[in-house]
C-alpha cells in the first residue's frame, strides 16, 4: 500500500515494501537513477535531490536528531543547498530552507525555479510556515516544491498548494 497521501510514486514490485520516488516516469533515487530515461526536468530534479541529500548528512541537530537537506534552483539554473542548524536556544535555529535562501541572497539570486527539501523518515517533510513565506518572496505561486526521503522524490506540491492565497511583494504597492 502506498504512503498517505501518496501522489507520483511506484512500487519496487519487488515485495519488499518500498516505495520510489517517480518523477515524469524516472526513477529520481532509490539505488542509481536510470539517467537515459530521465527527462530534463528530472535531471534537474535530481540535482536537487543530491545536492539536498549531500548537504542533510552534515545538519546539526543535537536535540531533536531531525536532519533536514534544501536545494534550490534559480530561474538562471543556480543550486544554492543548505542544512537545519538546531541552536541550545530554540527559535535561534536557522530552517535548511532558510539557509539555502540565504546563499542565494548572498550570491545575488533573487528568483526561484524550484525547492526540494529532503527529511529523514517516512513522514512528509514540507517547508514550516515561515520558510513556505520566505520562499513566496521569491518564487511564483507555480513554483514546484519537491518534497523527498532518502529514497526519493515522494511529491511535487505548487508554493500556491502550501501557501494559498498568499500575501507578497505585489501587495506592497512599491
């Protein structure tokens, strides 16, 4: 049986209870993606997913033992990635999202293509409400936010599907 909730996977078929990450029909991870059938955007979707998974490995934690990776691709095809960093003063904390943010900002990027964020279980792991509002400032409400385990993508939402009827830029008048 699929995981609740469950959009865009498929089974090993193997038995085993596993489920991959599908993306356009290719493997995204689960052993070895098979390159010659993945699109562009899976390729790209893949780069996400490694650079997010690289990054999760080296998260602080030490409190609540939750790893979390983030990529980010800019519309100029950039991937900024960054960890959580948990803090003994817990809303000093820095989001693996916001600190992928942050090396965009820094490297002058101002406009996202697309966020993967990758957690450490089974549960889905989207972006907390104050990362889903930092991302709006810079992405369009189509934006993909891809969302994984270490398996692999287990699904794609919009920013507008984690963050309906928004509040941005564009409401400021500036």
């Amino acid at each position: 049986m699929a995981p609740s909730g469950a959009r865009g996977l498929a089974s090993d078929g193997d038995g085993s209870g596993r489920w991959v990450g599908v993306c356009h029909g290719a493997i995204v991870a689960d052993g070895s993606p098979n390159l010659a059938l993945m699109t562009p955007v899976d390729l790209q979707v893949q780069e996400l997913f490694d650079a997010a998974k690289t990054v999760q490995a080296n998260a602080y934690a030490p409190y609540s033992h939750f790893h979390v990776g983030a990529a980010i691709r800019t519309t100029s095809g950039t991937v900024f990635s960054s960890a959580n960093m948990e803090n003994a003063a817990y809303p000093e904390g820095i989001c693996a999202e916001g600190g992928a943010l942050s090396a965009m900002i820094s490297a002058g990027e101002r406009e996202i293509a697309a966020v993967l964020v990758i957690g450490p279980d089974d549960r889905l792991t989207t972006p907390c409400g104050g990362c889903r509002q930092k991302i709006r400032e810079f992405a369009q409400p189509d934006t993909p936010i891809h969302v994984a385990g270490p398996e692999g993508v287990r699904r794609t939402f919009t920013l507008d599907e984690l963050l309906p009827v928004s509040f941005g830029p564009e409401h400021l008048d500036l």
